[in-house]
C-alpha cells in the first residue's frame, strides 16, 4: 500500500482538536472575528448552515409550526422569575446597560452616562420567558390550541473558553415553542419533534444519532422530560446534536399561560420546547472529515459538483469553458433530493489543481477537473470525494466517463454518496458502542484502557435524587457522562451497574462535547 | 351608491397613522413585546418577511454574492475610528458592559460588577467596519476581487419614538458590502443593485418605485454617491426602501482593504454597500393596504388561497371538508411565479364569516368559502381581495365558480392581481407626482394647499456645501426633503427653482417616513 500525502497538515490519530481547527480554517468555514467568542462565519461555512437551515425549515413546517420573531433584548426582571428558584442565580449572559456612546475625555469614547438604562436589558440566551409573555396573550381558548411556533436566531451565552461552532458565545439555532391543551398531546409532541430532528439528522446531515431520554440531571432546568438525538464523532465523544423538552405546567405556570377549556373552566397549558444550532455544523466537520479536510453529505453541500476547467490563459481556453459548460448546464437542469442540482463551474483565476485541493479541502461532494485532453477525448476527469485514494498506488482516484455518462449519472453517485456517508457513520457508532459489562470497574478500566473507547451501554435502575448524585460524580471522575436511555435499546434482563438494583432501563455512558 | 361597512375601524383619509397601527394590529402582523422599541413579528408579518426575504435573496445570488456572518457585537474601537471624522459624535447604540447577572442586594438581578467588559462591545447597528476588517484579511491579490458578500442580520440603533415596522430599535435587514478593483467596476456595480433593488420592489413587492441618486446632503456618511429607491405611501409621503452606496475608497482606506495589482503594485479597493431592511414591510402596508386592512401582492403572501370550509360541527362536516381537500390539492399542485401555489385549508374550529374578515384584514389574495349548498352545486364562493366590494350593491362581491374552474383560473388570477396592484400603485404615484412648478413659493403653496401633496419634481442646479444648506434648511421649514434625483426624468430645460441658476437635472421634494 502506497503512502498517501493528505492535504491536511494534521491527521485526526495525532490530534483531534487541532485537525478539527484545521479543517474550518482550511475549508474557509470560520473564523475568529476578534471580537471574544464570536467568530465569522465565512461563505463555504455559511452556505452549509443554510442549506440545513432551509431542510430542517421544510421539516418544522411540514409538522404545523409558524415561524415568528421575538426581540433580541430580554428585560432583566423577566430572569428574576426564574432566579427566585435557583440558589446562587449567576448567568453568563450579555447584558445592555447604555443606549449612546458619547467622545470621552481621552479621545476614545465611553457609553454615555446620561444614558444609562433604568432597566438594563439581557441578549437572549434563549426565549423562553419572552415567548411565553406572548402565548399568555394569545392563547385564551382550547380553540386557540395547539399553538406551535418556531424562531430562527442569534442567542447569547457569555463563554470563557470558546471552540468554533461547538461553543461560541454568539451562536444561531431554531427554537420551537409549543402549547397543548393537555400532556398527552404536549408529550406526543415533544417526541414528533425529537423525531424530526432524529430524521433531519440522519436523513440530511448523515450523523447516525440515538435518540432516547436523557436521565433526570441532564435535564433542562424546569423540564419534565428531556429527549436528545446524540452522535459518536471520530474521537469517540458524544455531541448532543439537539434536544426535545416537555415542560409540563412549569413554564406555563409561570407565564400563565391559561386557557378556557371546552368544559369552560381555566386551564394551564402544557407546553415543549426544541432546540437546534450552529453547534451542529461541528458535529457534520468531525463525523465526516478525513485527514483531506472536510467531507459534506451532498444533501448539505453549498455545491454539489464543482467543474474545474484547467485554464492556461490562453485563446483556447474558450473552447474548454464551452466544453465544461455544457455540463455544467446539463447538471443544472436537473433534480436531486428533489431540488435543482447545485453546481458551480469555477472559471476564477488560478490553478486547477490548486483549486481542486481547496475543494477537497471544502468538501464539495464532486470535482470534475477538464483538461483540452479530456475535451479532446470527449470526457473529464472526475472524483468522488468520499473515495479520493487509489490506495494502491496513494494517487487520487480519478475517473474518467465521457462528458454525456457524467451528466447522467452524477445524480446518481450523489445519492450513493449520501447513502455511504450514513452507512459509514452508522457503522462507525455500531462498531463502537460497547455492550454486556456488568460491573462499573470494567467500565472504568475500558474508559481508561483505550484510546478511542467510544460509548459503552450499560443497565441501570433509574436511580434519582440523591442516588443518581452518586452516581453522576463517579462517572464524573473519569470525565463520563449519561447521555441519553436510547428509545430503540434492547430490553432490560439484569441488574443496575451503579446500584445493584433490578435494571429497568439501558444507558448510554461516553465522554462528550 | 350603497354604504359600505368595512372591516377596520379606521379608515385612512380619517388617520393616516391610526390606520397603519390597526392593519399591523388587525391583521396579526406585529405587537408591542415590552421590550422598548422592539416589536414581535407574529407569524403572518414574519411570513411576509420571509417571503421577501427569499426573493431577494435569490435576487441577491444571482447576482453572484455569497452570504456569510459576522458578529452581533463590535468593540468600541471599530468606533473610535469612525469617531474621529466626526465632531460631536454621540451615537445611539446599545452598549453591552457586562458579560454575568448575579443576585443583587434586594433580592433582584444586579450585572455583576466583577464581570464588567474591559473593553464595551456595541450591539451592530451595522456591519461595516467588521466587515471591512474581514475584507482586508481576505483580500490580497486582485485574484481575490471583486469579493461579494450579503448578511441578513438583526441591527440595533436604539430609537426614542418607534413605529412598527418603520422605526424600530431592532429591525432585520440585509446588508452587502462589496470590494472591487477599480472606480468603474464598484460604481457598476452600485447601481446593479439599485437595479436589483428596483426589481424587487416592483415586481414581488408591487410598489412602483422611483430610483434615483440622493442629494449630497443626503448621502450615506463617507459615500461618494448613495442611490435609493423611493416609493410613494398612499398618504402622499415618501418611503426611503432600499440604498446603494458607492463608498470609493474611503471605508477601504479605514479599513486596510489593499491588494496587489496586476502591474505588481498596491492599490486600495474599491466598495460598495446596500441594504434593504423590515421597514419595507411598513412601505407595503402604506402602499397596498385599504379600509378592510392588508392587501398583498401574491408574490409576498405567506398564503396565495385560503379554503374556508363553513363547518357546522356536524357529520356532514367531512364530505365538505373532503371537497374542499380535492380543489387545495389541485391547487397546491399547480405553479404560479414560479413556485408551487402556496394554499391554506383552514379546517379550525370557529365560523367561516369570521375567519373570511380574519383573512380579509390579512390580505390573502383569494379567500374560498364552501357551504354545503356550494358543495350540492359543484361551486364555490371565491373574493379577490384586490376587488372586495360591488360598488352597487355594497356587499363582498363573492363570484361562484365550479370547483374545476376555480382550480384552473386561480393561478392566472393570482398574476393579474400582482400586475393589478403593481399598475394601482403605479397610477397612484404617477397621478401625484406634479411636475412644472417654477418658483419656490409655488411649492410652499401645494404642500400647505393639499392635503395630499404628494411629491412634486422640480429643476435645480445642484448645488453644493452651503448652498446646498441653505437649500435643505428652507425645505425644511415646511417638513419637506429632497428625496433623489429620478433616472428617468426627463431632460432639464429651465433654471433651478433654488438657485435661479441653469437646471442641471431635476429633484423629487417631499414630504418623507
Ligand atoms: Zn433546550
Ligand atoms: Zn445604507
């Protein structure tokens, strides 16, 4: 086997976090802004966010929500409802204190004192309670129920120690906010959505979750029940990749959110929230990457194919731009995923190979490079980023059909690539879920024997309160956490490896982002 | 002439201002949130954006600009630099000084003193220097030009007096900001997206507007030329609805914005920046709306067509709703524009008559009802929104298609309306657009005569500084502003009603949102 030379500098075995640095640098996603914990997101990363933005869009209002906008600023007494039940209250958030920046003395200039506000206002760290202010005001009636909204926005969680998508102070996401005349509705709800995302997830992004109940600690404060899909990077670590909250009275209670129900009596509603964000462009960057940069699932790629005509300045690049046109064309005019196919024929100054490292780089799903050779003999040369080695001889594995076969069967290899994506992801997490230790010492000593020890699923006996304290700092020691009870587990037929008890459940235990 | 009852309380020759407030209010487009100066964009507002948003996004891209995202928060600094050009800055922008909340002494929520900002951040109330600063890293080689970028983004210039939609401490916009190698390629390229803007506004948006160039005094601070588009409100006012600024190299000077030439040498790029933000919302309220509330164009409706069945809550109700299915199958399976027929069959519990005034005040296009007696006769009742009244009889003119028909014409019913409402505002503005005033108190005298001036175009021989001063202080006596000057007007044949000096091109004064 012939030793391949990778186009990044950083191979995941060697270092993870830095290979994962590298490929947003080198796949011109991100960036940092200079301003602490905000970073920009740049065309290439931008186009990824939207294409999901746009499919997870469909999905949230196949389902029946409306989706609206809710200010940016938060009053900051709306926070105090909630302290009044936190001990300790202390929020890393934004907070607005001036309206006016005036010229200081030095030169610079300070915020205006004369404009202080008499209220200071907090950036949203989520919408909860401001949402809730509303659906108190519009919900009156069992007839004004369900009531299912959703917001696309930016929110605000002040982090010390930030990593580019996974944790940004700024970051974007979708937050749905439902109301339900009743829990069995609101509960159903809350796993139509999880299930949304779980589809979204698998469907679109190729992530192979599990989806399944997260244990009482990992709880959204002021939930009844939460639910998140989860996925294995390559590392082995778990990303919560989004997360379905039932709510029960709670929020409602809070915000009255009351209503008159058909018997004509007031009744609070139960409601759900959901979550989705930037976060996931992370988990897309180390499910698929490879030690050439990123690899996209064309379903999420800004550009499906990208031709590459090998330019020479010349008279007779003419010809070889009609040439590829005419591809480009034809790939245009048609569907894939039920959408027009995305292709971009790349005509910009510059070197083709250079330019079909960038795109490797990038992940785009196909390159197509046309040399006057290639057009001379009617064909191009093509790769698949998802099969970029000839092992055998560590070159690219370029193929070559002619031009007609290309536009023909491009569609096609999409598709297969979609699918192979996921095949390789769930392969990855099946293949790395261990399964059948019954005692927590072989838990501690597969955590601290391997190096990439993936995720273990163990029995246990649903321990609360206190008991599963106990057990949350033990797992703690060795940086583990539950991730969720997966919905689709086997049945339970032993006893709980923290306790001792009956198991009445299977849990996920992993290392995670 | 019968009387006529309609649906608003309101009518505009009554209270222009009250009127406006009742559409957002009665159509369920917008509400107070509590939060001073920022509004919630309820679901049908927030579908009408988002409709906009697409089309002009698409128009955006096609024009070969990539979207991309920059921070919620810029450091004072970026500021300082600005603030050095200006005497007296003060500006009214939201100041973020802390980043935690903890428990204050009086059990309320206090900004941690400890965690106060070294250096405030400012809540965006644009993106350009922290654009520009991303522009100079990613620009190096005139290869790398011209750069498009677009973000939609939330901005906050705090606002004492709000109004929704037309002034607001938050509002959506989209902001581009282009670099390019020399003075022709950027000036082109300003007006490309006056131009796309124009085509926008008039035909998805039906506002008729009239684009031209903004006086000096007007321009955008550090532009050398700024465009806009201006639309005629049906209070006579002008509505500022998009602007395109060529900015030389002045923000590339601030900013560091060089490249490598391709003589070898350094030159400074050449940007542009344009915008068009939810204000515009407003402008097609303004323009489109009635005594009934909201009309819309079909391009910009979140629905095209809403089938309101007349439920009884009675067995019978199926087959009826399974008729009406049948036609929102046939419906929603058809194109119009381009795009699938976006159709509504509105099966919730409450009276058809309601709901009708319901979507009537919202401005759906076409409202279908269906009664059983309908149903018996293979019909249906349909309204166009755009032609609500017979005149003669004072009632809703309802025509009674059968199914099929309906099904089939809808489509082309929906385009004539689009170039109905496109050609009402366009006669509107062209019928109150007075041209061949000569002198100056011929302009006092229309604009204190008539209660609807509308806008009047006069000839000036442009002057500059502090004539210019002179000229935008007496119009502003009587509340009146130089709105641009119109690309199409005719050529000049007189002297300046100013200056009295020879014409050089001709002026749109008035009165202005
Ligand atoms: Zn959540
Ligand atoms: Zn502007």
């Amino acid at each position: 086997m012939a030793q391949i030379r990778h186009a990044l500098n950083t191979k995941r075995e060697d270092d993870f976090a830095a290979w994962y640095q590298e490929v947003i640098s080198a796949a011109e996603m991100a960036e940092e802004s200079g301003v602490r914990g905000c970073m920009v997101i740049r065309p290439w990363g931008w186009g990824i966010w939207e294409r999901m933005q746009r499919l997870l869009d469909d999905r949230i209002k196949t389902t029946g929500h409306d989706n609206c906008y809710f200010p940016l600023f938060i009053p900051l007494s709306n926070f105090e409802r909630e302290a009044e039940h936190v001990e300790g209250f202390a929020k890393e958030m934004a907070v607005v204190t001036h309206h006016r920046l005036i010229a200081g003395k030095d030169g610079g200039l300070v915020p205006d004192p004369e404009a202080k506000l008499e209220e200071p206002l907090v950036v949203r760290p989520t919408s909860e309670t401001i949402i809730g202010d509303a659906m108190a005001r519009w919900v009156q009636s069992w007839r004004d129920l369900p009531l299912k909204l959703n917001q696309w926005a930016n929110v605000v969680r002040w982090e010390m120690r930030t990593r580019m998508f996974l944790r940004t102070s700024e970051f974007l996401w979708q937050e749905g906010h439902t109301a339900h005349a009743d829990e069995t509705e609101a509960k159903e709800h809350t796993l139509t959505m999880l299930e949304v995302y779980r589809a979204f997830a698998d469907e679109d992004l190729a992530l192979a979750v599990i989806a399944g109940e997260k244990p009482e600690n990992e709880r959204f404060p002021g939930a009844v029940e939460t639910w998140s899909i989860e996925a294995m990077m390559q590392d082995g670590k778990a990303l919560q990749a989004g997360t379905s909250h039932y709510l029960g009275t709670n929020f409602a209670q809070a915000s009255g959110i009351k209503f008159q129900n058909k018997e004509g009596s007031e009744s609070l509603a139960h409601t759900t929230s959901w979550g989705v964000s930037t976060r996931m462009v992370g988990g897309v960057i180390m499910t698929h990457g490879d030690d050439d940069g990123l690899r996209l699932p064309p379903r999420i790629a800004p550009q499906q194919v990208v031709i590459l005509p090998m330019l020479r300045d010349k008279p007779e690049d003419e010809a070889l731009i009609d040439y590829c046109e005419a591809l480009r064309a034809t790939l245009a005019g048609q569907s894939v995923f039920g959408e027009p196919l995305r292709v971009l024929l790349d005509t910009r100054p510059g070197k083709a190979a250079q330019k079909r490292w960038d795109y490797v780089r990038k992940g785009a799903p196909i390159i197509v490079e046309v040399g006057s050779r290639d057009m001379e003999g009617g064909v191009v040369s093509m790769l698949r980023r998802d099969r970029l080695w000839d092992a055998a001889t560590g070159k690219v594995e370029f193929q070559n059909p002619t031009r007609e076969v290309a536009g023909q069967t491009i569609p096609d290899i999409l598709a297969d690539m979609q699918n192979a994506l996921l095949a390789q992801a769930a392969e990855r997490r099946d293949a790395n879920v261990t399964r059948g230790i019954t005692d927590f010492a072989e838990v501690e000593k597969h955590f601290s024997d391997s190096r990439y020890p993936g995720w273990v699923e163990v029995q246990w006996s649903r321990p609360t309160g206190e008991a599963l304290e106990k057990v949350v700092e033990r797992l703690k020691e060795h940086k583990l956490t539950i991730r969720n009870v997966p919905m689709d587990a086997a049945p339970v037929d032993g006893t709980c490896i923290f306790t001792g008890e009956p198991a009445v459940e299977r849990v996920l235990l992993a290392k995670a982002y």
